[in-house]
C-alpha cells in the first residue's frame, strides 16, 4: 500500500500507537507482549497477526510496556522521519529493560528488514528483529534471545500470506476491521521501499478472505477494509474451480456476505483499476463509495522518472471515467514534492493537477530519498529542503481550500452513516463516516455504536461534517 502522508496525516496520527487487549494472561505466571505500531494500515493488520501467534504460544497480552516481558515494535521506513522516530522510541525502552533485564524487546516489519545490523549490532537496541514474512518464526527466535543470542529472520518469501492465521484484533472498536487480501508489491515505484521490505506480490486464497469477513460479521463488526500495497492486482487461482478470481470478484464476494457489511479497500494503483472494479462498486449499495488512488505527481516526466508507468494524460482519464460510472464517489490522493529535478514547473503541474481533480482528501509529503531504491541509485536527490517545504506547504494550502469546498457541498444532504463511537473531542456526541469516507458527528442520544444512522449534515468544517440524525 502506498504509505498516507499529509500536514495532519492518519499515518502519523496513529504513530507510536500502542495495539492493545485487556491485559490477558493465560495462567501463573504467563509472559506477556505488548506490541506498538507506527505507519500504515498494512503494518497495523501485521500486530494483529504477531499478536495471534504469540497468543496461541500461551503468551498473555498487556498495555503497559514497562510490566511486559516481550516488547515489539511494529515499524515503518517509508520516510527517514518514521524510522528517526522509532529509533527515538527504542532508546526510550532500554529504560524498561535496565529495571527488567529479563525483557526482550524486538523489532518487526520493514525497517526490521532494512536495518538488521544496526539495530542489532552497532546500536544494540534490540534483541530480536523479524521481517514481515518471518512472523510464524517468532516462537523460535524469542527462544533463541532468551539464551542469549541476537535471534534475526528477514527472509521474503513468494509464498506467504498468512491466510491461515486468524487475527487477534488489537485496539479494535468491534466495529470496523482490517483484512489482509495480499502482500507485497511488484510495482517498482523508484522512489518506495515496500518491494524491497514487503518483497514480491502474491494474493491471499479469496475463500479464506471471504470466510475471515464472514466471521467478523457473525461477531458483530459491521465494516471490513480489504489491504493491499495494490488491490487491483489481486489474483487468485481457484484450482479446484479452474477460474482465476479478480479483485472485482473478490469485493462481490465479500458484498454477498450481507448487505448490513459495508466493504471497503485501499489501495488503488491508477494503472490497475478497471471498469469491473468500479461497474461491481455501482452494483453494490454496501461497497462504499471511495477511492484512494495515488498519483505522486502531476507532471510526466517527473512521473516517468518515478517509474509510475502512467502519464498525466492517463491519470485524468482514469479520474473521469471514475466520476462517470460513480458521480458521487469519494477521491484521495497521494502526492510527493521535490521529488529528484523537480522544477517549478512540474510543481505547477502537480498544483493544476489537483485543481482538476478537486480531491475530498489528500496526503501530502516531500521527498525523502530512501536507501536502496531505485530513486537513491540511480539520480540526486537536487532539491533544497527549503524548497521542498515551500511546495508543500502551497499544495497542502491549496488541498485546504478544495477540503472546504468538498464539504461544504454536502451541507444540507443526509447521508447513511455507520456509527465507530464516541467523538474525542465531545463525549456528548458520536461520529461515523458516510459512504465517501467523510466523518460525520452528531448528538449521541440514545444511539449505540454499531448502529447505521441517517444524518443530515447541518454545518461543516474543512475536515468534519456535522449533522444530527433524521429518519
């Protein structure tokens, strides 16, 4: 998945968040984990997956790391800034472990992969690192650390995707949940490290996809989000049936679950998504209305040189064939600025690029040159910070502008809205999002999370709509 960066990003709002259960320990004296993730949606759905590993071991779980025995830390390397902070956080541990010498902390997911012996041997800051395709190794190398040793597994594999392993769902508001569809990435971005971390793309088996949703539905949860670095790439071989299962299959299959699951996914990659993706979208009234799909740039030649294998030409067809099967579909963006040579006029590109487009979100960042990817190899990374933050802040200021505009034209609809809970900054009223993604808050009343609600937007801000509910 292309990792969500903006000036106030959800990535980095959940940064350090710390993936808790009720403290849980199965029996006298039972080892308990605790497990903190940083980044994007993919490495959230990964703590789910170590948590249920680790519990099926007779680990117990807790959410004060100074007391736990196993300390994990769920990375991301997509920015120099996400792995500073995380390096930041794990100084901060060997605080916990100088009063518990006992404790092992480790380290997961992608800057485990990138930076095994730093970690491991120059910084000693930790006792354990294990890739994103290592996690059913975890019982073995937390053996081995307990000896002594620095245990270490980042090996890729073609094949791994955890389809047999049900997750444990850490944090989880029991209304809204993460399902991994597939792992990797085959798309060789030159400026992203995910194919270098995450390794090669391969689908998850959709029958286990279906049967995961199927069971958080019987459990109560009433949305799933289906993961991917790229979803409309997903391609299963049902041997038995002798048929290949498309992504567009794939979002049909979970929609005939129930019409009361809302589906959702992210993320799109502009050269993948087809008409089928959007025609099932149309179809279904419980497949939201939403697309995330990244474009990095508004220029073609900066986009050639990030090898995103489209042009601007392309990209703006793709955008007008989404709003011409789905009027009324939600649109986000991904955009970087300063990328290598980027002149002012690519800028100005990128900027008349997002006036067209009129994004409902978009998350922005400036480059930040990532060893080992193609960007680092192959060109300089030319653009002064001062630049790259003069650019950004005129694109997020602009993005501020068509934010505004987005919501200020639902003002006066009522949309169907799932509610995920309690408002955190009034404990007076709810919040949920409606079919576009947009958050919607309105008086609690006597509704229960869980519940769909019909709200008709009253007022707005730049990021919130705001309504009160109507039948």
């Amino acid at each position: 998945m292309e990792e969500l960066m903006t000036h106030k990003t959800i990535d980095e709002s959940r940064q350090g968040e710390a993936l808790t259960l009720p403290d849980r320990a199965n029996g006298p004296g039972s080892k308990k984990f605790y497990i903190e993730s940083y980044g994007c949606a993919m490495n959230f759905a990964d703590s789910e997956v170590v948590a249920s590993i680790l519990q099926n071991e007779g680990f117990g779980s807790t959410t004060e790391p100074e007391v736990a025995d196993l300390i994990f830390i769920n990375t991301c390397s997509i920015r120099e800034k996400a792995e500073q902070t995380v390096r930041k956080r794990l100084t901060t541990l060997k605080s916990y472990k100088r009063k518990n010498p006992g404790m092992l902390v480790g380290v997961l997911g992608c800057m485990a992969e990138r930076l095994k012996t730093a970690l491991l041997e120059e910084e000693k800051l930790v006792d354990i690192v294990v890739g994103p395709d290592a996690y059913r190794t975890l019982p073995q190398l937390i053996s081995e650390a307990e000896t002594g040793q620095k245990a270490v597994n980042v090996l890729l594999s073609r094949e791994e995707t955890y389809a047999d392993i049900s997750p444990i769902r850490l944090n989880s508001n029991a209304v809204t949940a993460f399902v991994s569809i597939m792992r990797g990435c085959n798309n060789m971005c030159s400026f992203c490290v995910v194919p270098f971390t995450r390794g090669r793309e391969r689908s998850r088996d959709a029958y286990s996809v279906v049967k995961e949703c199927e069971a958080l539905f019987n459990e109560g949860y009433k949305e799933v989000t289906l993961l991917g670095q790229n979803v409309d790439s997903y391609h299963f071989i049902d041997e038995a049936g002798n048929k290949a299962i498309s992504f567009a299959n794939l979002l049909a299959m979970v929609a005939d679950i129930s019409p009361e699951l809302r589906v959702r996914f992210s993320t799109s990659h502009p050269k993948d998504i087809t008409d089928d993706v959007l025609f099932t979208i149309a179809k279904y009234e419980n497949i939201c209305n939403y697309i995330h799909l990244p474009v990095q740039s508004g220029s073609t030649r900066i986009l050639s040189l990030m090898n995103r294998t489209y042009s601007r030409e392309w990209y703006v067809a793709k955008v007008n064939r989404i709003r011409e099967i789905l009027p009324d579909c939600g649109l986000s963006t991904d955009m970087i600025v300063g990328f290598c040579t980027e002149t002012e006029d690519d800028h100005q590109q990128s900027l008349s690029l997002m006036e067209y487009c009129q994004y409902d979100l978009a998350y922005m960042y400036f480059y930040s040159e990532r060893p080992g990817t193609l960007a680092a190899r192959r060109f300089e990374d030319d653009i002064p910070e001062e630049v790259k933050k003069k650019r950004l802040q005129q694109m997020v200021d602009l993005h501020r502008i068509h934010s505004l505009k987005s919501m200020q034209k639902d003002v006066g609809k009522t949309f169907k809205v799932l509610i995920e809970g309690v408002s955190k900054k009034n404990d007076g009223e709810l919040f949920g999002r409606n079919d576009q993604n947009k958050v919607i808050v309105f008086p609690k009343e006597n509704f229960q999370k869980g519940q769909y609600v019909n709200v008709k937007v009253e007022r707005c801000t730049a990021g919130t709509l705001i309504g009160k509910v109507v039948w």
